[in-house]
C-alpha cells in the first residue's frame, strides 16, 4: 500500500519538476514569467544599492554600487 502511494506521488509530481526544470534551463517561457522573473531580480539588485534601506537610491548610492560592480573585474 506505502508503496503505490509512493508511486502515485512521484507521478504527480514529475510534469511539474519537468516543467520548473525546463524553464530553469532554457525552455520556453510566458511573457508574464519573462516580466516576473525580470522584476524579482531588479528589487533584488535595488535591495542591494539601497545602502541605508529607505526606499530611495540616492546618486551616491548608485554610484558605490556601480563601483561595487567594477572591482572584481578590475583584479
């Protein structure tokens, strides 16, 4: 019995890691994911400039940040 509901699980539940692992991957992808996935990554990026986290970059802000983003490369 444990084992057919165990089966039945794992059947359930490949088309959807199918489906995450496609896209994860380069698969095919919605407009609305495209624009999803693009906007996490930019409140991402904006969590990271946003030096004090008061909701505003302010031009010192960005400016560290783009200089944050250069010294890797640089050595």
């Amino acid at each position: 019995m444990r084992a057919v509901l165990i089966a039945i699980l794992l059947v359930l539940c490949v088309p959807a890691w199918a489906q995450t692992d496609a896209r994860s991957r380069g698969g095919d992808i919605t407009k609305d994911e495209y624009i999803e996935r693009a906007r996490r990554a930019a409140e991402k990026r904006f969590e990271r400039m946003d030096a004090n986290h008061d909701g505003v970059l302010t031009a010192e802000e960005r400016k560290a940040a783009r200089g944050q983003r250069k010294s890797p490369r640089s050595q």
